[in-house]
C-alpha cells in the first residue's frame, strides 16, 4: 500500500463529502470502524489486496480510550505506506446551523444537553488526531465542489474529469449509463465481409477497411472535435466522469474502432478508461 488518508474532524464539518470525493478519485474508503481496530484492518487488506489508495473515516463515536491512543495508531498504519491525515472543521454557529437545517443529532447529544456543548467536547476528543493533521480545512464558507476543489489541490491532484469511452451494439439495448450516444451504423459494416468478421475494431484488417470510406473519418473527425471543443466545459463544471457511448449493430467492428481512434486522439489530455460493452459476445 502507498498511500492512507486518515480522514477525520467535526460532525458536520463535511468527513462524508470528502470520503466521497476520495471515492472518486480511487481511494478504497472505509468508515465509522473503532481506532483500535484499524491497523489490524489495514494490515489484511495489504496483505490481501493489490490497494495503493486507501481512505480512512474516523469520527468521535470511537471510544475516549481510543483517541487517546492515536499514536499508536498512527505509527502502526505508517508501516503500511505513507499516512496523511485530512481534519476538516467548521466554525461553530456554521456547525449549529447545518445541525438545524438537516435535524439530525449531534453524536453526543446523548451525553450533552446542548449543541453547544457537544461540539465543545468533541474538538477536545480529537485533539489528539488535530495535532498530527497534515491537511486541515475549514469548511465553513465551502460547497461540496470547493471542498473537491481544495483537496485536490491539498493532494496534489489534477481536478481532472475521467472520460469513459463505451462501446456497444444496439441490438443489445442502448446503454442507460451514457450521457452521450452517437451510432455510427451509417458506416460500411465489416460484418458483411466474410474474412472480417471474425475481427474487432481493434484488429488491422478491420481498421484499414473502415479506413477506405470517407464517411469514416467524416464521423470520426466530427465526433473528435465535438468533444475536443465541449470536454473543458463539463470539467469546469465539476464533472467526476463523463461516458460517452459509440454504438454500431453488434458493438464489435464499427463501433470499436471509433472507440479506440477516439482514446488515441484524447488520452494526452483527459484521463480514460475504455469499455468495450459487447467483448463477451465477440466470435
């Protein structure tokens, strides 16, 4: 394991919209799990799982013993990989405002007869975690897209959108994942050439027959350049992901082959991942 984030501060200070962020980004979250119990929990998923980002959630519902002892804690997880720790916080009336507006309990109302008293004892229970943050954030003034925002530049992250290139057939249903679908079964089909249909888009003889029409690259010109043109757009507009699917009769031939022009011509600038939705029915 390379890298844990220990991800803890204030409730309501906004620990579930960052592990959601996390989340997005590909750390593998886990949350609300006692302290004690987390080097344990890190050491089997190390030793059982190929994981390189890993996200921890901790909150003041693990016991006063327990926070306590958060070095220990700490300095058993650093054998695992590097370990940061993001405390998010927010000023109080923010904090008694947010309580109000969503009525839910603070998690030592319990214990406590006013807010105000739960949130005083709360920052005092996590000290201990306070003090080792690498990362802290105040929240008050932040919407989830500026905490998103904040801690990809924290982090060292691009706030870059992933763009999903799909590939499908239509006789197998459109797919309902898609913001985007462009068919493109206006094209010559290799399917009918006997000697081609065994192949995929991905395959040289496939490539150099769709290759031979003009349509083809008339499609895949316009297909490029809307995307070239709209893609900062969505980013701008805090986009975790975009899909967008490229549909053909079978999903192998036409289709595939778009797909694959399409990651080559992007792939210096956006992050993507390819899906190639019909692989399974491939002969």
């Amino acid at each position: 394991m390379k890298r844990i984030l220990i991800v803890t501060g204030q409730s309501g200070s906004g620990k579930s919209s960052a592990l959601q962020v996390l989340e997005d980004l590909g750390y593998y979250c886990i949350d609300n799990l006692p302290l004690a119990l987390l080097p344990e929990i890190v050491e089997k998923l190390d030793r059982e799982n190929n994981l390189e980002l890993l996200a921890l959630g901790v909150d003041v519902r693990s016991t006063r013993a327990d926070l306590q002892e958060f070095d220990q804690v700490f300095h058993a997880l650093q054998r695992h990989g590097s370990v940061d720790i993001i405390y998010l916080t927010t000023q109080d009336q923010e904090l008694i405002a947010r309580f109000s507006a969503s009525r839910r309990p603070h998690p030592l109302s319990s214990r406590f007869k006013s807010l105000n008293e739960c949130i005083q004892e709360e920052k005092s229970l996590l000290l201990p975690i306070q003090m080792r943050s690498t990362v802290h954030i105040d929240t008050t003034d932040k919407s989830v897209h500026d905490l998103k925002h904040v801690l990809l530049t924290k982090l060292g992250q691009a706030d870059n959108l992933i763009l999903i290139l799909q590939s499908f057939g239509f006789k197998h249903g459109i797919p309902l994942d898609a913001d985007y679908v462009f068919d493109v079964r206006h094209l010559p089909n290799p399917h009918w050439d006997l000697e081609l249909r065994r192949f995929s888009g991905l395959d040289e003889p496939v490539q150099k027959f769709l290759e031979q029409s003009p349509e083809t690259e008339e499609m895949f010109t316009d297909i490029y350049h809307f995307l070239d043109k709209w893609l900062p757009a969505f980013s701008a507009g805090h986009r975790h992901y975009m899909t967008v699917s490229i549909g053909c009769t079978g999903g192998q031939h036409r289709s595939v082959y778009i797909v694959d022009r399409l990651k080559k011509a992007l792939e210096a600038k956006w992050s993507i991942q390819v899906l190639h939705r019909e692989m399974k029915h491939w002969s």
